[in-house]
C-alpha cells in the first residue's frame, strides 16, 4: 500500500463550490477488491461552500502499529487540513460558512469548553472570512493556554457563563444573539460541536474523498474508528457510508455523553445531512454496537490513563500525536478491541486534530526518565506492554506485546477494571484539570 497524493492548495475562500485545480491528474483506477465509487449527490455537488480544507488529506498506512496490533491500520489524517493546527471541525465549517454569507450575517455566536477545538477552528475560520466571532464558554474563566491562549491572541469575543454546566452555554449563547440584534448586527447561532445537518454534510463529502483514496489503495476495510462528542462528523461519516455502499462500519467511540444518547444524536444528524445531500435518507441506520461506550474514563474532557497509554504508543510506532480527551480514547478502544480479538480486516482511524490541547496543565505527563528509550529497547520496539486489554477482557496477555515471546507484562484491564495511574511528571505528578477545562467540542 502506499500514501495517496496531496492536493494543491485550495483556492481563497468564495462560498462557491471547489473546482478541480488545472492540470489536476485523474485519480487512478480502482485495483480489484478496491472500494466501490461514492455515488453522485446533486444536493451535495450543488451546494456552496467555503474552501477550507486542504484536501484530499492524506491517508497512509501505519505499519508499525498494525504490527502491535496485529491487524492493518490505516490512519485518515485530518490533523492535516491546512486552517491553524487542523482538525475535523474544519470540514463542516466550510458549508456553515457558506450558509451564513448567503443569509447576509456578519457575525458568529457559538460555545463550548474553554478548550474547545470547535469554537477555536470556528474563530480561526471567521477571521479568514471577515466574520466576526463570538465565543460563549461555561465555567468562571479558564488559563491562558491551549486553545484558549490561541482565542485571546486572536481577539476571539469571548464571554464565560460562571456555571460549570456544559448546558449552561445554550442559553448564554441566545443571549448573546439577542444583544447583538439589538446592537444592529445580523449574527448566526451555531450549536456546540457545529453538529447540525448542515455540518454534518463535510463529513459526507469527506466520504466521498475516502473512497477515492481507498479505491486507489484498492483497500475495502472494515471499520472507520473515530472519537464521537458533539456527533455530526460520526453523522456525515454515517450517512456517507450508507449512500456509498461502503464497505465498512463506522465505530465511534464515546466520549462526551452516554451511548444511547450519542447514538439517537447521530441517527437524528445522519438522516438530516442525507436528506440534505438529495439521497435517501431511509437508507441511514446505526446500530448499538456503532457507538461504544465506557471509555470517557474520569469525564468529559480530562484525559484517561487507557487514553494516554494508546496516545502514546501512536506516537512512539507512527510519529502521531492524538490529543488526550477525543482521539486517545477511541484509540485506546480500537486497541482495546485488536487485543480481545473482535477486530478483523483492515481498520482505518480517523485523527480529528486537537493539536493545541497538548499544550495544556491538564495534558499527557511524560514517562519517567529513561522509561521511553527503555521500551523502543525491548522485544517489540514500542513498549505496549501496558495497553489496556478493554472491558471484560480479564488482563489477558497481549500475543503481539513481544516478538520473541519473552514474558511481557500482562496489559491493564480497561475502564473499570483497576488500571494503574500513568507516570508522574518530575514535579510531582499531573493534577486533573478543573471542571471548565473542556477538551473539545461537547
């Protein structure tokens, strides 16, 4: 298998639709067993946007890692999409955008967490269209770090609810509507997460992009793994897959609410954006073992000790940095499911971005000195020895920790199940972030 191509550069944003870049070579043909093309959708190719995104983005095999776990991974890297450090988000921006210039808005209104990776692409976004932005976040204020030390660069509008409840950012948000109507503005609302029908569309389209590159690899996997907050990228990724035909599941991993309602989010968002795109919205379904549960670990947006172990292994195999509240954690239930053995063929992860995150108190503590040279030493080369096993699974031993056989540790069993804390750092050990330090979008 090998890397697909970059693309050039977009050209500047116009809310009209992307057109091929001259001299653009034609994708090559599928190889036999390659994924099936992604139909035309006329509600899809018809309808405006604002480009954003470097695309296609790459997706690359990771050989390493698909050696740890003994099936083969493909990573789809939208950490790379170009605006500020990347990130999904950027995707459903771009038909948000679109949608307010056509309705003549001047402004956008939107909330989340202080580290919202949402609110800070939103901003980020708006200033490149000369929109201005207006953040609401709940908490009584947050540290000058991550994103949010990106936000007070930018000069992001930012207001603070003082109520550490995510909720309590719906109503701040109306009533900052509210005072910018009467201030003679002509703001747009966009829910936490940007998870409408409407946004859910740039996940839709990117499946249409996976296929492609997919068909070019002549893969057909069996599973498409992400991190599932707010729910609209599960949701456009859902109802690509189902128009499409595609060969695989998309498994989204919790991690800001509990399943059921992660799951009734995303069916709702799903059919929405499909009935948006002209196809059959019928046709979208999610089952209960698509959204999975019991990895959230402490809470919303605090990182779990199964996370930082999977985030870490990524990184050491692949050269790849998760972020620790989203990414991590549905990284640490693939690895979890290889291990228990439920995972077969060909899995692609999808890297959603969050890069700013890694630079907060509250983010992964470095092992103890000499720790990470020490595993690259040992059988296997990444020291995954300690990787969580997953729910149920009883610690069993990991058949791939070392390639000699020498007696391994047995993995950490999974959420639950008596996992031991990671490593302090030299000072005395990562503390858990506040309550208002939000890791994402919610």
């Amino acid at each position: 298998m090998s890397a697909a191509a970059s693309a050039a550069p977009p050209p500047e944003p116009g809310g009209h639709p992307a057109a091929p870049e001259p001299g653009a070579q034609a994708a090559a043909p599928p190889r036999p067993g390659g994924q099936a093309a992604a139909p035309e959708l006329p509600g899809l190719a018809g309808r405006r946007r604002v480009s954003l995104v470097l695309e296609p983005t790459p997706l690359h095999p990771a050989p390493r890692l698909s050696r740890e776990l003994g099936v083969p991974i493909l990573l789809k890297r939208d950490d790379l999409t170009g605006l500020g450090l990347g990130g999904n988000k950027l995707r459903g921006l771009e038909y948000i955008l679109a949608d307010l210039r056509e309705q003549g808005c001047d402004c956008l209104v939107t909330g989340a967490g202080p580290q919202s990776n949402w609110t800070l692409l939103a901003a980020l976004a708006c200033l490149r269209c000369q929109v201005e932005p207006h953040v609401v976040c709940y908490g009584e204020g947050a540290p000058g770090e991550g994103n949010m030390r990106l936000h007070r660069w930018l000069g992001t509008h930012l207001r603070f609810t003082g109520d550490p409840d995510r909720a309590s950012v719906d109503a701040a948000m109306g009533a900052v509507v509210a005072e910018l109507h009467a201030q003679g503005r002509r703001p747009y609302l966009v829910p936490r997460g940007g998870a409408t029908p409407l946004g859910a569309l740039g996940y839709l389209r990117a499946s249409v992009e996976l296929a492609a590159q997919l068909a070019t690899l002549g893969e057909r996997p069996a599973g498409l793994w992400l991190a599932t907050g707010s729910g609209g990228t599960q949701a456009g990724l859902v109802a690509g897959a189902a128009l499409a035909g595609a060969s695989y599941r998309v498994r989204g991993v919790a991690v800001s609410r509990p399943a059921d309602e992660t799951r009734d989010r995303v069916r709702s968002l799903a059919a929405g954006a499909a009935a948006l795109a002209g196809g059959d919205r019928a046709r979208v379904r999610i089952a209960a073992q698509d959204v999975l549960d019991e990895w959230i670990g402490p809470g919303y947006g605090v990182p779990s000790p199964e996370g930082q172990q999977a985030a870490r292994l990524v990184a050491m195999t692949e050269g790849v940095f998760l972020d620790d509240t989203f990414g991590a954690k549905a990284m640490a239930a693939l690895i979890a499911e290889c291990r228990a053995g439920r995972v077969r063929g060909t899995q692609v992860f999808l890297v959603g971005g969050g890069a700013p995150t890694l630079f907060t108190s509250s983010a992964t503590p470095p092992p103890t000195p000499g720790a990470m040279l020490a595993a690259l030493a040992a059988p296997g080369g990444s020291g995954v020895s300690a990787l969580p096993a997953g729910p149920g699974s009883g610690g069993a031993p990991d058949s791939h920790a070392g390639s000699d056989g020498s007696g391994a540790p047995a993995p950490l069993s999974g959420p639950g199940g008596g996992a031991q804390a990671p490593p302090a750092d030299p000072g005395g050990g990562a503390s858990a972030p506040p309550a208002d330090q939000g890791g994402g979008a919610s």
